[in-house]
C-alpha cells in the first residue's frame, strides 16, 4: 500500500521559514502528480501546491512566492519550502497524490506565531 510520510513542522515566528518533506513509498512514484494539502482549525483541507511528473507546479493564490514544491523522485520524496510566514498559514500540512487521493498520513503541524 502506498503511505505517505509527512515530517518537518514546528512553531515559527512570522517572516521565518520552514522545510517540510514527505517520503512516500511504492516503486512507481515517479509517474506521479503530487501534492501538499493544508487543513487549518474548523476548516476544509485544501491544495497549496501541486507537481507533476515533468515537473511543472501550481500554487494557491494565498502562498504564491511563498511556498516552493519541489520533488526527487530517486528517493520518493516530496518537499516543501515555506517562506516569509504568516499567522494564516499556521495548519496541519499533508501531502498525497495530486491526481488520485490515497490514504491520508499524519500531517506535520505548522504554527507561526510570535
């Protein structure tokens, strides 16, 4: 079964940074959209960042020049780089496939807060 593996988070002050990272198994990875999902306190889990196969990324509007996903498919993984933070993106973070959802893993919790 595929699992997703999510690690990295923590609490920060705004304008601080974060590297998120998500190992996901299965020998087919490569093939895959993938993406980092945000689900925040009394709200709906939604997409931040997605990346395809080759390579090409979409973003939220509200993390645009923020937020880079990138991938490296040799190891399964998939990242997630967060700049200049704000209080709004305090969330739990998860990462899946961007064209199918699997099953959730755990989320890795983002608290920026000064």
């Amino acid at each position: 079964q595929v699992q997703f593996v999510e690690s990295g988070g923590g609490l920060v002050q705004p304008g601080g940074s974060l590297r998120l990272s998500c190992a996901a198994s299965g020998r087919i990875f490569s093939i895959y959209s993938m993406a980092w999902y945000q689900q925040a306190p009394g709200k709906q889990r939604e997409l931040v960042a997605r990346i395809t196969n080759g390579g090409s990324t979409n973003y939220a509007d509200s993390v645009k020049g923020r937020f880079t996903i990138s991938r490296d498919n040799a190891k399964n993984m998939v990242y997630l780089q967060m700049n200049n933070l704000k209080p709004e993106d305090t969330a739990v973070y998860y990462c899946n496939r961007g064209d199918r959802i699997l099953s959730w893993g755990q989320g890795t919790q983002v608290t920026v807060s000064s």
